[in-house]
C-alpha cells in the first residue's frame, strides 16, 4: 500500500506541468445554476442567474456589491452563499439539497480565472524568471501550521495550491507578494496525517509561471 501511494504521489507530481483547460461558462457553471437556482433567482428576481449577463450584473442586497468578483472567489458573495455557513442569511439554494463539493469548486475555478464567459486564457506560461525560486516550508513535518517561503524579487500576483495524494486539492491561498521572499502561513486544521503537495503560481501581467513543485508532510 505504501509503494501504490509513492507512485501515485510521483505520478501526480509530473501531471503538474500540464495546463488545465479553463472553466467555460455556458458548458460549466450555467447547467448548475439552471438545476439548482433559476427557480428561485429567475428573471423576476432581485439576484438573477439565468444568463451570464444576468449573473455578472447582479447586486446582493445583503453584501451591497456583486456577487462575482472576478478573479476573487473568496471575496465573491455568490460562493460565500453556497458554502456552508455564509455570512449573511442562509446558505444557498434554500430548502434544498447544497451544491456538491465538486459543483462549488467548478463555480470558485471559473471566478479564480476571471469569471469568463468564455474558455479564453490570455497567460502565457513562461520560465521561471531570475530571482524567483521555491524555499521550502518550515516546520517540516508541522501540526497544524508550516510556513510557505519563496524569493520574489518584484511585486507579482501569486497563489498557492495544496492537494492531498490522492490528488484532491484541499487548501488555496493567494495574495502579492512581498519582496525579496514571500512568506505563506498555512493552517491546515481538520485535515488528516498524510503527505501533501503544493505549488506556487506567479502571474505577472498576461505572463504566468509555475514555482517547483514541493512536498510536506502533516503529523499529529
């Protein structure tokens, strides 16, 4: 069992550096609001969610800004509204079954590209530039907190992705960086014991790239 779990974890590994194709709106994320939501927030309805238009152009009254945030999924009250214990009111749809994990990642990825109405990336993922390198993270094993270092030479947008070894992704962080080095404080309470791996996205302008790829190790 330990010698499968180390070749899935290495195999893993390698499929990083493929790019993922990005979230289509009308192919993705419009089928679930149609199961889920038009009933309710149809065109009658203060948040309207039939269309992407409808969806872009609506205010929640309760947050006082719109629901999508491009780019910004956790600063977005449409995700806020479908997670569990939402800020304001109740958690969406109401008097019905949530959405599954699987549906609320697909809407949070649609917004942490853009909130697109189409599947167009304009990165373009490059090397990585001098001075940018992965450090590492300290402590290493941790329970429950480990802190992600990397040099950052120039004020870029960055996220930080952690998956478990089966592949799941389970934890995402972003920010700017600082220069020269970033620091990243992880949490990772209410997760198991296990190996994890992250990776550091840096996006500067329309140019993006990938920092190593690193592994640590979650023990209580």
């Amino acid at each position: 069992m330990k010698t499968y779990a180390t070749i899935s974890l290495f195999l893993f590994v390698g499929c990083f550096m493929s790019v993922q194709a990005q979230v289509d709106y009308e192919e993705d994320i419009q089928p679930i609001f149609d199961q889920h939501c038009t009933s309710c927030h149809g065109s009658n309805s203060g948040v309207t969610l039939s269309s992407y238009d409808a969806v872009m152009n609506s205010v929640g009254s309760q947050y006082g800004t719109n629901i999508v945030e491009p780019g910004e999924p956790d600063e977005s009250p449409l995700v806020d509204k479908i997670e569990p214990n939402p800020e304001n009111g109740a958690r969406m749809p109401q008097n019905a079954s949530p959405l599954s994990d699987e549906e609320i990642q697909l809407i949070r990825t649609w917004i942490a590209e853009g909130a697109n109405e189409m599947a167009v990336s304009t990165e373009q993922f490059t090397g990585v530039p001098k001075g940018f390198e992965m450090i590492g993270n300290y402590p290493n094993p941790f329970n429950p907190q480990t802190v992600i270092t990397f040099s950052s030479p120039e004020k870029a947008n960055y996220s930080v992705d952690i998956y478990n070894s089966a592949g799941m992704l389970v934890t995402e962080l972003s920010g700017i960086t600082n220069t020269p080095q970033t620091f990243v404080d992880v949490e990772m309470n209410g997760l198991p014991t296990g190996i994890y791996l992250y990776r550091v996205k840096i996006k500067l302008g329309s140019s993006a790239f990938y920092l190593e790829t690193q592994k640590m190790t979650l023990t209580k």
